[in-house]
C-alpha cells in the first residue's frame, strides 16, 4: 500500500516538474514574441501591418507618341473585361441582385455584343462552385462603346474590370518606327504594366511608362478606410510625351506609294526614307510588308531601315567617286574601255552591258552606271586604304546612333584586289538605308555630314518642360564645294541625261536627281551570289529639288517583278509629285518661276499702313487679319525664311478678329495661323486642305474649334 502511495507521489511530482516546463516554455516563447521582430522567418511587424494597412498603386499614364505635326500615333485607352459574379451570397437585397440571377437571359443577350455562341457563355455562366468567372479572350479588351452597349441591358451580376492598353489610331503607318508596347504581368508582383516591345516604344520605354505612386491607409476587417487615421501617397509620376520628325503628310505619301507598289508588282520586301536635307530629320519612313501594331500580325520583327544590312550595290559609287574627287585623282573626261575587266585571280568582273559602250569617259561612266570605271577608278588612282577611311568617313561601318533599338554597323571589310574592287560599286559589303541617306548629305550642306535624327523633342506633360530637344548636327567637313558641286552635276546627268541608267525616273520640271543600283543577292548556301533575274537588290539614292534640295530619298526593294527598277521609279516619282503639289516646288521648277527669299523682319507694333507699303516693296504676299491699325502678332515669325510664293500673316489690335479662309493651306501651315489665333483644330487627314467647319469671317471667341478636312491632293 505504502509503495503504491509512494508511485503516485512520484508521479504527481513528474507532471508538475513537466507542467512547470512546459508553463516555462510558454513563457519564454512569449518574451520571444514579444522582443523579436522576426519569427520563423516571418517579419511579424510587416504581417501585422498587412492586416490592418492597404496600399493601393496609382497607375502612371504612359506618355503619347506624336508626329512633328502634333498628330497622335500611339496613346493609352481604357479597355475592360467582363466578370460575371455567380455566388449567391453577394445578393442580400432580393429587389437588388448582385449575382447573375437568369443565366440564360444573360448568355442570350450577350451573345451578338461579344460575338460569341450563346452555348459557350452557358458554360462559362454555369461554372459550380466559383465566386466569379471570366468569359475568355472575347470578354478581354472591350472597348468603351462595348461596355455601355453591356451596362445598358442592367443584367444582374455582371461588372467590368478596367485595365489601359496600348492604341495606335493610324494602324499601319509607320510601324516599324513607332514600334509596339503590349500589357504584360510581372511574375513576381502580378501586376499587369505596359511595356515597349519594338521601335520607339521600346526605346524610350523607361521615359513613356513614367512613375507608379501609391496611397496607404488603416483598413478596417472589410477592407475600407478607417476615419480619421493616417494616409501615406505618392502621386505617380507620368509618362513623357515622345514627338517623332515624322511629317504626316511625307509619311503618307511614303506608304500610299508603297501600297500601290504591292498592288502593281511582286516583291519580298521594299523600304523608302525620306531625310530632311538641311537639318538630318527623317520626315518619313516605310518598309513593306508592314503590320499593325494594334494587330501586330508581324511577318518581319528587323527594322529594315537600320537592323538589317544589305550589300547596297552601285548607289555606293557616288561615294567613290566622292573619294577620288576629294582626294584630287579624278579627271572626268579620261577614258576607259568598258565592257568585262579580268582581276590578277582571273574573276571576271563585267558591265551590266557586258558588250560595254565601246571608249567612255568616267563621267559618262557614272550615268550608265559602269563597274568598270570604277575598276579603273581604284586601280590607277586610288588604293583600299583611301576607300575604307572614306567610307568611315561617311559613316558606313558604324552605327549612325539613331534612337532606335537594334541598329546594325554593317560591314565594309575588305582586302584583295576583287574584295577592293566589288567594294567600289557596292558588293561584298553591307550598309543600311540609314547610314545611305546619312551620307548623301554632304551633297545637300556643302560637304558637312549631318546626323540623322527621329526623335523632335521629348516633353513632360504635366509640367510643359522640353527634357530633350533635337536639332540639326553636323559632324564634320567630308567634301569640298567643288566636289559636291561635281557630283551634284553627275547625278543630274545620270537622271536627266539621254539614254542613262537613272532615265526612268527624270520628271517633267528635271528637279529629280540621284544614282540608281543594282545589287546581286549572295548565296546562303555557297560562296558567289544567286544567278535568278530576280534575285537582285534594286535601289535609289536621290535629292529632290536639285535648285534648292529638300528632300534626300532613299528606297530599295528585294527581288522586284522581272528585276525591274519599275517598282521603285514609279514610287519614287509618285512620292516626288506629291511632295511638289503638297510644298509647290514642281510648279516653281517647270514653270521656271524665280524663287526669292526673304528672311522676315519683326513687324510687332509696327503701324499696318507703314509695313504695307514695305512688303509691296519685297514682292512679299501678306494677309491682314483684324481692322487695327497696328501688328500684335505674326506668322511665321521674325528671322523665319520665306520666298515670294508664301504669305506673311499679319494680326492686328483689334477685339473684332475674325476666321480667316485656309483651303488650299498646307495642314501645317493652317494649323499653325489657327493656333496664333487661339482656335483649337482638329484634322481629318492629310494634305491640304479642302475644307474647314466654319465660314471665313466668323467671330473668334473663346475656346472656339475648327475642323479641317484635308487631302494630299488640293486642286484650286
């Protein structure tokens, strides 16, 4: 009995010592909890304030992409998704349901607006068990119009969430340049952000997507802000507005023309760019096949213009004959026999004409385009080392520096006699659209070699601010004037002359001028290059006008209908004659009316009736807008260069300012004697215009508006 008693003391004992170990335990987890902030790797400071804080992002707009003319080629849009709730328990008023009470009412009546079978919505509606559910890639990306058409049927349980994506009003048009930005989530915070994929959308991502903010706040168990507590935000920073050099107009005729090319010949590919000769400002730019960036049915992801080099063929003998000009081994009127040349390896390197024209002189050798001159060229006057450090100096086998991703240096290697040879007039090396239009302008600025550009200027909208603003550069001195002289007088030849081999692109007023180039395709498969009559690079390299240039193009197409320049000179001279009506300087040119310039005074506060009598004076046309007798603005401004066919806008101190008629304008310059009026305008289209919303001598008040219709043909 006494050893029984004893066991149960024993045991009492063991479950106190152990209850006391246990108790002790707790308390030191309890200390443990209460001094440390990290438990099992679990920061216990940030998960309380997970449970009683929210944060909340505020989205930053993306920044808009614009022409140089103020047109808008990509922006943000609002998008939606349609949700369905299809838990009951969201209903607590039954005269308010929140959940989708008659399915098959709400699948039949959305069916037409979301083009789908009503049997697939039924599938999606009649999900078990889930609070909510989705309906697929048709209820994604809803447009505004949609969703209004959705609310306006009041169908229980359905909502919308509410998402930005990228929109590009003018679809296919200069794609490659604008690029694409597309809504991808981040795998690690699942948010779902805008990012540029392509072009300048994904060159100046980082300045575009701007800032996230956020706000924070005390929430209570159902999530809503608690009264009176603490609120922590960050506005988002916005994004910046990118305006491109692109002129709408130029880039319109740029694709229309490469439109009609598709539907008139066969082609693998074929891109044309136009440069501003004074200033290196690409004003227009195409390749097709092209895409839709809003689509993005894409067949190439290459820019053409800049990421994928190509032997350029003979428009690179400008460049040689730039060499020997510039190193003074050049005399025009020695000759040569033209037809075949045999190299010291016995490759036999030919005319075009193999039969040759018999005894040429090199500048007739120019204008029908002959290997052989340049052959001739390099082996009695110059060496490989003067053409390389020439071609350098253009800029070829290195980036230009464009802003634009993926630019490619091509590749003008060359060492042996056939390489140096083949290298004259554009074989075995590789050089691209961008770097070909870069070095014709020292042709177009007296021997200075420009820097070509794509990017205006880049401004923040929310403050005004300019953060970069692009102008003309030049680089450095590559020609003299008489050698641009020389070759300017060359390349008309080569058009304008009889029986060359620019010929097919004279034009009636002679204004057209340039080189034409043939390139044979090299074998992927083999060393050499592909015999097929269509395997060919066909191009042109141009200035336009040649009495005042403005314009440098550049186009190219691979494997064209028969090998045919066809296909090129037909665009070209379409894009020319448009060019000509758009600025008027084919009528100047064949009507050989003479063109004077004036640089403008400031006619600010200067009495009417004393400027009048000056501008008769100078042949300028003006136009008075107002009864006062005074100028308080002018358009264009002072020290902005006009000629004798432009017209001086004079507005003048006067309440009584009325709309003035601007059919027949260019959209530029309407545009820009509307906004110095204070009207907004709106265009629609491109061109001239043709017609505007209101009359001339209306009133001018306050917030006014004007619509102009325009077109990229203006007959008077």
């Amino acid at each position: 009995m006494k050893n029984k008693k004893r066991n149960n003391i024993r045991y009492s004992k063991t479950i106190i010592i152990i209850s006391l170990f246990l108790f002790a335990l707790m308390i030191l987890r309890l200390i443990q909890l209460g001094l440390s902030t990290t438990i099992d790797g679990v920061n216990l400071k940030q998960l309380a304030s997970k449970r009683t804080t929210k944060t909340e992002t505020i989205t930053a707009k993306r920044g808009n992409i614009y022409s140089n003319d103020g047109d808008i080629l990509a922006q943000n849009v609002a998008s939606y998704k349609i949700i369905a709730y299809l838990d009951e328990k969201r209903t607590t008023d039954e005269n308010n349901p929140q959940h989708v009470v008659d399915k098959e009412k709400t699948a039949t009546e959305l069916a037409p607006i979301l083009g789908m079978e009503k049997e697939t919505i039924l599938k999606y509606l009649n999900k078990e068990n889930v609070y909510q559910t989705e309906f697929g890639s048709k209820g994604k990306n809803l447009t505004e119009l949609t969703k209004q058409k959705i609310e306006l049927l009041n169908l229980p349980g359905i909502d919308f969430i509410e998402s930005f994506k990228r929109y590009y009003p003018k679809g296919d048009f200069a794609s490659y340049t604008i690029g694409y930005a597309k809504n991808n989530t981040d795998s690690e915070t699942s948010k779902e952000e805008i990012v540029g994929e392509m072009g300048i959308e994904k060159q100046y991502d980082n300045l575009l997507r701007g800032e996230d903010g956020y706000i924070t706040y005390q929430k209570d168990l159902r999530g809503y802000q608690i009264a009176n507590t603490n609120v922590w935000q960050k506005d988002a920073v916005q994004g910046k507005d990118v305006y491109l050099t692109l002129e709408s107009n130029v880039q319109f005729f740029i694709e229309q023309a490469l439109d009609n090319a598709d539907a008139d010949y066969d082609f693998e590919w074929f891109t044309i760019t136009i440069l501003d000769a004074k200033t290196g400002a690409i004003l227009g730019t195409a390749t097709s096949p092209s895409f839709d960036p809003n689509t993005r049915n894409i067949t190439n992801y290459l820019d053409l213009l800049l990421a994928a080099p190509y032997e350029p063929g003979s428009t690179m003998k400008t460049f040689t004959y730039m060499a020997a000009i510039e190193n003074g081994v050049y005399n025009g009127n020695d000759t040569y026999k033209s037809g075949v040349y045999y190299t010291t390896d016995g490759t036999e390197i030919g005319d075009w004409n193999r039969a040759g024209w018999g005894m040429l002189t090199y500048d007739k050798g120019y204008a029908m385009s002959s290997n052989v001159a340049i052959i001739n060229l390099i082996k009695n006057n110059m060496d490989s080392m003067m053409l390389r450090q020439y071609f350098k100096k253009l800029g070829f086998g290195k980036k230009t520096g464009i802003s634009l991703p993926n630019e490619s240096a091509g590749k003008i290697d060359f060492k042996y006699e056939t390489e140096i040879y083949n290298a004259g007039f554009g074989q075995g090396i590789t050089t691209t659209p961008i770097q070909n239009v870069q070095a014709m302008t020292p042709l177009t600025n007296d021997g200075m070699l420009l820097k070509p550009y794509i990017v205006s200027k880049i401004v923040d909208p929310t403050t005004g601010e300019v953060i970069l603003e692009n102008t003309r550069k030049t680089t450095e001195r590559v020609a003299s004037t008489a050698t641009v002289q020389k070759m300017l007088q060359l390349m008309d030849d080569c058009v304008n002359g009889e029986g060359n081999t620019g010929s097919g692109y004279k034009i009636s007023s002679g204004e057209l001028i340039g080189k034409t180039g043939t390139a044979q395709i090299a074998n992927e498969n083999g060393g050499g290059y592909l015999n097929g009559k269509e395997d060919i690079i066909s191009s042109f390299a141009g200035i336009y006008p040649k009495s005042d240039p403005q314009y440098i193009i550049y186009a190219s197409v691979k494997r064209p209908t028969n090998g045919s320049q066809k296909p090129i000179s037909n665009a070209i001279k379409e894009i020319v004659n448009n060019l000509s009506k758009y600025y008027g300087t084919e009528e100047a040119s064949s009507n050989k009316i003479t063109i004077n310039e004036y640089t403008l005074d400031s006619y600010v506060n200067k009495k009417i009736a004393n400027i009048t009598t000056t501008l008769n004076a100078l042949g300028i046309k003006y136009s008075i807008i107002g009864d006062g007798d005074k100028v308080i603005k002018q358009y264009p401004e002072k020290n902005d260069i006009i000629t004798n066919k432009d017209t001086l806008y004079l507005i003048t101190n006067t309440n009584n300012l009325t709309v003035p008629n601007v059919v027949g304008l260019s959209s530029k310059v309407a545009s820009s004697l509307l906004k110095e009026l204070g009207i907004k305008v709106n265009l629609e289209g491109v061109g001239y215009v043709t017609s505007q919303s209101i009359q001339e001598g209306t009133p001018i008040i306050d917030g006014l508006e004007i619509n102009l219709a325009l077109s990229p043909k203006y007959q008077t």
